[in-house]
C-alpha cells in the first residue's frame, strides 16, 4: 500500500471510530443544549456513516482491503475514543477537535492522491474536507 492509500485506510479508521464516538455524545448529551445537539450528533453520525463506507469503497476499488474491525480501527485511527464521561461543552470540543484531525489528514490525502494522478480519490477527499470544514465553522461558532 503506498503512502496516499494507508493515508485513505486511515480515515476508515477514524471514521470507524468517529461513528461510535457520535453516538456516544448523541446517547449521553445532556444540558441546555440537549435537543440542537442530539439531532446534531446523529447528523454527524448519520454523514460520518456516508464517507465511512465511500473511503472503503474506494479502496476496494483500489484492489485494497480497507480496515474492517473495530480492533483495526483503534489500532489505525489519529482519533481518540469517547470515555462516556464527556459534558456538553467537551462533547462539543472533542468533534472539533476530531474534525480538525480529520481535515489535516486528508489534505495530506489529497496532496498524495494528486501525486499518483488519482484524480477519483481526489475528489472524493475534497468533497468530504468540504462537509468537514463546513461542520468546523458551525461548531467553533457554537462554543465562541
């Protein structure tokens, strides 16, 4: 697997993780915000779903073997699992931060997927960094 494909295995990883961690905050949010980020949660979990399976996808299509266990998955991913004792505010910050590993990891991605003039796995990437960035600019303006 060359650099820009184990760069694509990874955000399988970290959407792996990324998925279960949603849930996580959409199950045990609690607080003033409640509702707003209950729905959000399970539209991120719902999109991260979306992406998870297009990134594996594309390495199938690759001729690859995405990352298919959650061992795989936190043995590989940047992320770091929820405790389950997050507040709302550290629920909020987490995917922030999260997305912000996300994001980094995939302009690496791209930049390498350009190298190898795979233009698919570009523009997969780029429409993904596109949500990504969008869901940034939403939830740093929420805790501003």
């Amino acid at each position: 697997m060359n650099n820009y494909t184990h760069l694509l295995n990874r955000q399988v990883a970290n959407f792996g993780v990324l998925y279960t961690k949603l849930h996580n905050f959409h199950w045990f949010v609690k607080g003033f915000q409640f509702f707003q980020l209950h729905e959000l949660f399970e539209r991120l979990y719902d999109e991260v779903t979306e992406h998870f399976d297009a990134v594996a996808e594309r390495l199938l299509m690759l001729d690859l073997k995405p990352y298919a266990s959650l061992k795989d998955f936190l043995a590989n991913t940047s992320l770091q699992e929820a405790t389950g004792k997050e507040e709302l505010l550290d629920m909020v910050k987490s995917t922030i931060a999260d997305f912000e590993v996300v994001n980094k990891e995939l302009a690496e991605l791209i930049k390498g997927a350009q190298d190898a003039a795979d233009e698919v796995t570009v523009d997969l990437a780029l429409g993904i960094q596109s949500s990504i960035q969008k869901h940034l600019w939403m939830l740093k303006s929420t805790v501003k």
